[in-house]
C-alpha cells in the first residue's frame, strides 16, 4: 500500500507514520513537508491513500509556514492530477468555527479528521487506511482442503510462499512460469467451508481461474489407487428428501466449460505429462498400492460426485454409482468450488484434479495421501503453465 504524507512538524508526522504502520506493517510511506514538494509527487505519481496538513511551509527554501489549502486541494483534485480519485483526509488541529472550510473539503471528496491530543484521531484513521488498501488480485486461485495438500505445490512451483493471511483468508503466495497465483487453505472440510471460501477467494482476488487439487475416494471397477480424476461433470449426491421408500436423490450438477475441457482434454493426451506426473515422486515401500512395484496413474476425465459427508462405509459406493451413472471418484468439496465460480458475478473459468486415495470403505487409512496430493498439484500446475487460466 503506498501512502503519501504531507507534514512539516517531524514529532507529529512521526506520531502519524507509526500509527499507519501499526494498521498497515507492510505500507509505503512517502513523507513530504511543504506545498512545492507535495505537488511535483501527486502530479507524477500514483498513492493509495493521501494524508495532508494544509498549514505548511510553501517550500524548503522558504521555512514560513502558511495556509496553502487552495493551492493543495486544487493540485490534488485537478482532472489531470494522478491523485483526482485517490483518496485524501486532512488531518488537522484547526478545526474551530470551520465550517466553510470542511463544506470546501467534503466537495471535492476530501475528509477531514481533528487530530486531537486524546489520540481519538487514531481510530478515524485506521478505517480509512483500510478501506484505501488496494485490492489484491491474482491469476489464479487454488483451493485445497487439507494442508498436506497446499504443500504439495512445494517444490513443483516456481516460487512458494510461507503460509499467511490475505483478505482473511489462509494462502500461499505461488508462482507459475511468470503467472502469481495463491493456493488456499480451507479452514476445515466440506461442501459449505469451501463453497464459503471459493466465493471470498474469487470475490477478493478476481482471479480468472480458480480450480481444486488434491486426494479423494474412487468408486471400485471405474478408477483405482492414485488415478488422477479430472472433473468433466461434478454432481452433489447428499441432496435430495427423505420419503418413507428411502432416500430421493436431487440431480444436481455444474459441468466444466467447453474451452476448458478441451484444454484439459489437450493436456491429458500431452506425452509428457506422465513422465512429469511420475518423475521425482520418491514412493516408500508403504506408499504402494498392493500387487504393485510402480505408480503408473491414469490421467482421464470423469464424473464425480461431492457430499458434506465423509464416505467410509462398505457397499456406499456402489449406491453413489447406482444414482449418478459411469461415476468414478467423490469428495467433499468439488461441487461448491464450481457452483461459486458458476453463480459469481466475476465469472472465473473453474476445474478440478483429484488422485484417488481410497475407494470409501471401512479401511480408509491416509498411506496414499502423500503422493495423491503430489500428483495432482502437478496436473494442476501443468494446466496452469499450458496457460488454461487464459482462455
């Protein structure tokens, strides 16, 4: 966030810096002391927020300090100025019998706070600091659920930065190829934390894709251990009325967009992608699947399913399969990222990668977790570097 500071009396610009800083660590701040100063920065460059005094001296050579506000209001709301919509607040000791001195100031949008000895100033200031931070965009946004997940992207990135937060929400500052995007940590699972957090992210951010990695179930006989599912069609099979014959399942579900199927569907057939999936994943003997002494995951298309519900019971599969036809895999989260990319007014295009871990039975354990996240942060991270947030 860059601020401009327009101040001459050092103990006060002082006592004003430090209360900025406290609000906003991370912003810069340009201090200026007189009229001739402040008018070469706001006609030459571009700042978040203004804070200015009016009772300055005219210029450095000329130490005498006078009333300038004319003068600084007419350079800082000039229909040329750089500064015409950046917002302004005057702070102020001189606020006695001044009512036509705000009426001026509150015209051409410019507030004013009394800077007073009591320190109540400070609070006036801090809503304004933060209602000027710039919005924080990014190309992309990844939503992942668990943390193992997030790091995944660790390694396979360009840069990855330390967990923090951004507009409220947990993320991890990435860069792919020269794009900058955030993965996304849900505070916890399931279809209402991520449909919650898909729609801050796509609101705060902008970005023009937002997609989902990371580990989920498969439906025995259509996908097996570490087959990579990318949702073509996500469906949410928890929805639906209790009748005295049993559970009516409601047919809901987003599809993934022509361009980008196509794009994926590009991707998936690419020779490459295999050996970058499978390249570096350094399994332990553990991290097998049974019967096997590779991971050779298929990479396809396909229907899932998501439900606020984790699935670990034998044969429940088999009645996911029976209401939503050639289902392959299911999770918790899928649905609601693409339904609030779908209703959003920003429209980002949306999809999803999945490893399956388990296929939903009571033997549900976490020994396939680790390279599950891995290979599908990497199919995730090809798309991006394919540039499918373009399209």
């Amino acid at each position: 966030m860059k601020i401009l500071l327009l101040e001459d009396n050092a103990a006060k610009r002082l006592e004003i810096k430090e209360a900025i800083l406290h609000i906003q660590p991370n912003a810069a701040i340009t201090e200026i002391s007189n009229a001739f100063d402040y008018i070469r920065k706001v006609s030459s460059q571009d700042f978040d927020l203004i804070l200015l005094d009016l009772v300055i001296p005219r210029s450095s050579k000329e130490p005498k300090v006078e009333d300038h506000s004319h003068q600084l209001v007419d350079a800082t709301r000039a229909q040329d100025s750089k500064a015409f919509k950046t917002p302004a607040i005057v702070l102020t000791e001189y606020v006695e019998n001044s009512e036509e001195f705000f009426s001026v100031l509150n015209n051409v949008d410019i507030n004013v706070i009394a800077f007073d000895q009591e320190g109540l100033w400070k609070t006036a200031l801090e809503i304004k600091v933060l209602a000027a931070r710039p919005k924080v965009r990014f190309d992309y946004v990844i939503i992942c659920a668990l943390t193992k997940e997030a790091e995944a992207f660790q390694g396979v990135v360009e840069e990855f930065g330390p967990l923090k937060t951004i507009n409220g929400l947990l993320c991890h500052e990435i860069r792919i190829n020269e794009s900058r995007g955030v993965v996304v940590e849900l505070p916890r699972m399931g279809l209402v934390s991520s449909a919650v957090i898909a729609s801050y992210a796509i609101e705060r951010f902008e970005p023009k894709l937002i997609c989902m990695s990371g580990i989920c179930g498969g439906v025995p006989g259509e996908s097996k251990i570490y087959d990579v599912l990318v949702t073509d069609v996500c469906h949410q099979h928890d929805v639906g009325k209790w009748t005295d014959s049993g559970f009516k399942v409601e047919h809901y579900d987003v599809q993934v967009e022509t361009k980008i199927r196509n794009r994926l569907k590009e991707l998936i057939g690419n020779a490459n992608l295999r050996e970058f999936l499978e390249k570096n994943n350094d399994p332990k003997k553990s991290e097998f699947p049974r019967n096997a002494n590779s991971i050779s995951p298929a990479i396809r298309l396909a229907s899932t399913s998501s439900g606020s519900a984790v699935i670990a019971q034998e044969g429940k599969t088999a009645s996911l399969s029976d209401s939503q036809r050639k289902l392959a895999g299911f999770d918790m989260e899928i649905y609601a990222v693409f339904e609030a990319a779908r209703l959003s007014e920003n429209k980002p295009s949306y999809f999803a990668a999945k490893a399956v871990v388990d296929d939903g039975d009571k033997n549900k354990g976490d020994r396939f977790h680790r390279i599950g996240s891995l290979l599908s942060a990497k199919f995730i991270v090809a798309a991006i570097r394919s540039g499918i947030e373009k399209l």
